[in-house]
C-alpha cells in the first residue's frame, strides 16, 4: 500500500552545489579539436549536400557550426 504524504510542502527544497560537477565540458577540450571537428563536419556535410543527401548534410552543417561555436572567446 502507498502512502501519500497529507499536504505538500510549499517550501521549495534547499538548494545545493553539485559535490565535484562535470569534469569535462566545452572548455575541457582544446581550442584545436573544436576547431577541427568544426572543419570535419562541414567538409563532410556540404559533401553530402553536394551529392544530394540533403537532410543529413544539413545537419552535419549545423553540427559544425555547434561546433564551432566552442571556439568563440
């Protein structure tokens, strides 16, 4: 049998850090990676837009250009 508490508390629950957050993310990479899966992805994708898969070269672009993004200061 479940039981269900009678009212819900309207106190929000306290807030608190993470115990050693992520170790990697877009800054624990080096600039030159994104940079050459940034070239990586677009060369293959506009390759794919040019021999007419159009949906998956799209989204190669757009990962690039994801990509890339990291690289901006």
């Amino acid at each position: 049998m479940l039981h269900y508490p009678a009212r819900v508390s309207d106190e929000p629950e306290p807030k608190r850090l993470p115990a050693q957050g992520w170790s990697l993310g877009a800054d624990g990479f080096p600039k030159a990676l994104w940079v050459f899966m940034a070239v990586l992805l677009w060369g293959i994708g506009l390759g794919l837009l040019m021999s007419g898969y159009v949906g998956y070269g799209g989204m190669l672009v757009v990962l690039g250009v994801a990509a890339a993004v990291n690289v901006l200061p």
